[in-house]
C-alpha cells in the first residue's frame, strides 16, 4: 500500500536542519526578484518553498557543467578515469524537474551506460514538492502531464493547510522519515485534504498549447520545412541559454585541460549547445546546422520528435525555462502553436 | 566534490605506439599504429577510432587498414584540419597517442558476400574505403565483380598511389580513377567521379555501391546511382560527422533519432533517404 505521512509546518525549520544533519541538503533559494536557484541550505528559513523554476534545473548536479571523467599524466602516458560524485539531498524538486531527471536518466543509462552519471545519480537523494497552482505564464507542464507527480523521488511534498503530506516512494525515503522523527502517519481527513487539492489542481492545469499531447508529435515530424522556423531563426542570438538551462539538454564537448606543469592534467566534460555555430560542424567546414534557424529547429525537435522514437517519451518538461531565459522572446508556447497552425 | 578513480569507463584510453608515419600530400599524413601489448584493435572496415593527445584533446578518425592485413597493428591517414590533427601531424616512430574504440557499425561484409561491388571514393573517402577495398581483395573469392571509381582533386592528391597501382594491375578488380583538375603528367580521365559511374557495366539486381566521400559528394553520386536503377537499399554511405564521445552521448553526430557515432557511420541509403540534414 502507499505511504504517506505528514509534517507538521510549525515542524518544517526543524526538519531541514536535522536532515542537513544527516547529508548535504540543496534547494531552492531566492536569488532576486524571479529568480531562484538550488543551492546548499542548512535551515528551513533559507528555502523559497513558493518558488518559480530555478534558473538552472537541478540537472546540474546530475550532470555538472563541468567535471572531470580522466586525469593524465603525459610523460609516463598514464590515464585515470575518474568519478566525481557528493552524497546529496535536493529538497523542493517540483513535477517538472523530477521529469527533467528522468530523461537524463535515460539518456545515461542507455547502453553503453555511463558510469558517471550513474554512480552520482545513486548518490543523490531526491525530495518533491508539488505546485498547486502554476508558476507563471510561460510553464507548460500539465501540456506535457508533468503538473502532477509521476514517480522519479524518494520522498513527495505537497502542502496542505497546516501540514505538508509526504508521499514515501522508495525505502530510502522510509529511512529519511523514520531518522528524522517529526512525521506522524497520513490520517484519512489528510488523505481527503490531498484528494481535493488534486482535484482542484485539475481545473487550474489545462493544456497550455492547442495541440493534443498525442498529437505534437505528428505536428513536429510535418514542420521540417515550416516558415516557423525562418522565424526563430531571424529572432534567436544564438546564445545558448535555452539548452543550458532546459532539465532535458544533455549535449556535451570533451576538453583537455592541462595543469601548469604542462604534464598532469584533466580531460573534462563540458556543457555545449546545439545552438552554438561549430556544434555539427566537420573537419572539412562543412557545418550541418549552419543557419540558426535549423539549430532552433533541431532544439524544438530533440524535444517533441526525436526523443519519442528513441525513448517513446517527449523531452520537454513544460517548465518553461528556455521562454523565460531567452533573450530574443522567442516562446516556447507561441512556436508549438505557430506550428500547429500552419498544419491546419 | 568526490573525486575517486575508475576501473571501467567509456573514456578509457589505450596506449598505442606509432611505429610507422609519412607524410602524404601536403595535408595528409600516414600513421602505423600498435597497440600495447601487441593488443589486437579487432576492427570491421568503416569503423572508426577516438584517438587522444593528452593536453591536446581528442578526434574521431576512420581506421584505412583492413582487419585482413596485420593483426597487430592499424593504420590511419589524418588531414591536417584542426587541433588535434595539427598536434598528430607533428608526431613521429615511437610517439605515443591514446586510442579509444573502435566505435560505430561498420561495413557489412556478410551482407556484401557473394554480390558485385562498386567503390566510390572521392577525395579523402579513400581512407575508410580501402579498409574494404582490401577486406575484399584479400577475400576475394567470396564476392562477384569489383569496381573501384576513385577520384580526387588533382594527380598530387591521390592517396595511397602504389597501392592503387596493384589495385589497377589486378585482373579480378575493374579500376577507373578520375581527377577534378589535371596537371602535364597525367594522362588519365579529368571529370567528376560522377562522370565514371554511366559507363561502368553492372548486374543492378546484385550490386551494391559503397560510397564515401565529402558531404556535397554523395547528393550527385547517389543520384546517378538511382538514374542506373541501383536499389536503394544496395547504396552504402559512411556519413562524416564530429563524434565527440563515440557512446552515443553528447549530441554532436546526431541524425535525427541517430546517433551516427553508434548507429552508422555506415547507413544504407534506404536508412537515411528523406532524414533530416542527413545528407
């Protein structure tokens, strides 16, 4: 049977500081006036529970915007493969972002596995918390079904009036609740509590974009040829920011980076961008994406098209990241419609 | 931030010496590469492997030799385009270079068995394409006819110019060649290599092209290949592209749902007929 218990809100302060007790606790802090960002908190009056999506999705502890996978040592030729990981406990994870560490896990679990990525995953402690109302305009979550919880954490929080109710999905989230004696077991009035807020939520999430969540397939794979794209592509700057804040963008370039001894040194795995220029560029200069129209294309593709031949599962979250970081206003949800339209 | 080592990782480099290197053209370079321990690389033709300087990074470079031809070592011609490959070009005998691989799927000789081939390499497509080239010449009881078109930019550019010459002597093998622009010494076919494909007699049912070459090659080559009604799935490509883990990670080498590092870099043409930004 399902789990679930309940913490007191009068309890939350205590309950932060005894599980920075137990491990590294990050989430999410208010950094100006819209923006928010995961980083290490030790008390409960650190964290911005009512918070719009952080700049940087919690990908970056899952996937770092650098680490090092090998150390070399060039006059003896040796290489290490090494793994960096911390023993981590991120707090306030909402819907979106716990869909977000789903697709990577899928991409990193894909044969041939990466162990990096694995290793630190399994290290990671995951805690939800549920928006039971939208975040701002630009989310698209409940297009992509992702307002509600669909799994992916080891412990659940959704407020209620006076409480917060825990969902417990796995026995490490068990461990977490039975260490950190301040839950009392989900009684029936709570259970009810939780069962209107879902139904409440129902009227409040709807489809953000006018096309049917089976359907956007169907509009991506028709719009290779789309002026949509024309579009984008006379708008975008080319800066990269909506890949490097998006939960589900996980392209990387590999460097050497090498020590002042000019001996010993690192080879690191870095961040790219399908929208940078030289991204599919060969040695020959021929680039495959040359023009930034087809780079944003294959950004919208690599989350509505490709994915779902891959992995049977849309890679965008709906969280609304790359609309409210992109410096040119180019929107997520204007460009799905925009595509919708012209197929009509 | 933990930082402890590996034993197993898709990053591991291997140790591989280079025991033999000469230079080519003004571009190219030729590498003889061995293996730590005599290690054999275990290749198919048309594959390729990551190869590392450490400081310097890392580049997918397409092995030429066939896995026919020595056991304990590998041969590689690398242009000098960018970093790493300027880096490579400055290496010589008993310099060392790490090795990653061999990744992707390469040709399929099974599938090939028993079929007439034509090869057609322009350019620097040579370099993978002799892997098969030899493969075949050093089986070639197995398989029918085999046509080789080569072409290239100009007679100074033609790589691999001896062997070439013993694939031209061979009575089992039809040898055409053709260059872009001539120069005074040269008294073969000046012409795209698209120029050679019309005249070369084939059984369409049972013959297979393997084309590779630079990017624009393949729209033309492909399409005299259909005007002489070669079935779709009878059309082999080796598509170029710059594969930064070769695990099929990091997004540089994708084809829509492909990833060209693990998927091809051989495709039949019927796999990627119609494939966004493919060709």
């Amino acid at each position: 049977m399902e789990k679930y218990v309940v913490l007191k809100k009068k309890d939350f302060n205590d309950f932060v500081a005894k599980l920075a007790l137990i491990q590294t606790v990050v989430a999410p802090v208010k950094k100006g006036q819209k923006s928010f960002a995961f980083q290490e908190v030790t008390t409960g009056q650190e964290i911005s529970l009512h918070y719009i999506p952080t700049i940087l999705p919690p990908k970056k502890y899952f996937m770092p915007q650098q680490e090092t996978i090998m150390k070399f040592n060039k006059s003896k030729f040796e290489w290490t493969p090494v793994l960096e990981y911390k023993e981590l406990t991120i707090f306030g994870v909402h819907t979106c972002d716990l869909a977000g560490i789903q697709c990577l896990n899928m991409v990193f679990t894909n044969k041939p596995k990466d162990i990096n990525y694995i290793v630190r995953k399994d290290k990671i402690t995951i805690i939800g918390f549920e928006c039971n109302d939208y975040c701002d305009e630009f989310a698209s979550c409940a297009s992509m079904d992702n307002h509600i919880p669909n799994g992916g954490y080891d412990l659940f929080f959704t407020e209620l009036k006076d409480s917060f109710i825990v969902h417990v999905n796995t026995q490490l989230g068990e461990k977490i609740v039975e260490e950190i004696s301040l839950f009392t077991k989900a009684n029936d009035e709570h259970l009810k509590e939780l069962e209107n807020l879902r139904a409440a939520k129902s009227k409040i999430f709807k489809n953000e974009l006018n096309v049917k969540h089976s359907d956007l397939k169907g509009v991506f794979e028709q719009s290779f040829n789309s002026k949509v794209w024309k579009d984008l592509g006379a708008k975008c700057v080319a800066c990269g920011n909506c890949t490097n804040v998006c939960p589900t963008c996980y392209c990387f370039d590999i460097k050497d980076e090498m020590n002042l001894d000019f001996n010993t040194g690192s080879r690191v795995r870095v961040w790219d961008s399908c929208q940078n220029e030289d991204f599919a560029k060969v040695a020959g200069g021929e680039s495959f994406r040359e023009e930034r129209a087809n780079r944003q294309k294959h950004r919208y593709m690599r989350k509505f098209n490709y994915p779902v031949d891959k992995f049977s599962r849309y890679f965008c979250t709906g969280c609304g990241r790359c609309t409210r970081t992109c410096m040119a206003q180019i929107k997520l949800k204007e460009t799905v419609n925009a595509l919708a339209e012209e197929k009509k | 931030m933990i930082q402890v080592p590996l034993k197993e990782s898709e990053y591991i480099v291997k140790k591989g010496t280079i025991i033999r290197a000469k230079k080519m053209t003004a571009l190219e370079k030729f590498f003889e590469i061995s293996l730590a321990g005599n290690e054999v690389l275990d290749h198919d033709p048309g594959q390729f492997v990551m190869i590392s300087i450490p400081g310097i990074g890392e580049a997918p470079i397409s092995v030429s030799s066939s896995p026919t031809t020595k056991r304990s070592s590998f041969e590689l011609v690398v242009r000098n385009t960018g970093v790493l490959t300027g880096a490579l070009h400055k290496l010589d005998v008993g310099d060392v270079i790490g090795i990653r691989g061999p990744f992707g799927h390469g040709f399929p000789t099974n599938i090939l068995e028993g079929n007439d081939l034509m090869f057609v390499a322009g350019g620097l497509g040579i370099v993978p394409l002799r892997s098969l080239i030899n493969f075949v010449i050093d089986n070639r009881r197995d398989y029918g006819k085999v046509n080789i078109l080569l072409g290239c930019k100009s007679p100074k550019d033609m790589l691999f110019g001896d062997e070439v010459k013993q694939w031209e002597k061979r009575l089992d093998v039809n040898f055409q060649c053709t260059v872009d622009r001539s120069d005074p010494d040269w008294k073969g076919n000046v012409g795209l290599i698209t120029s050679l494909i019309p005249g070369v007699n084939l059984d369409i049912a049972r013959t297979f092209a393997i084309v590779v070459g630079p990017p624009i090659m393949y729209k033309f080559v492909i399409a005299e290949l259909l005007k002489k009604n070669i079935p779709e799935r009878q059309i082999l490509l080796s598509l170029e592209r710059h594969m930064k883990c070769g695990v099929g990670k990091c997004g540089h080498c994708q084809i829509g749902e492909h990833y060209c590092c693990q998927d091809g870099p051989v495709y039949s043409y019927d796999q990627i007929k119609g494939k966004h930004e493919a060709l």
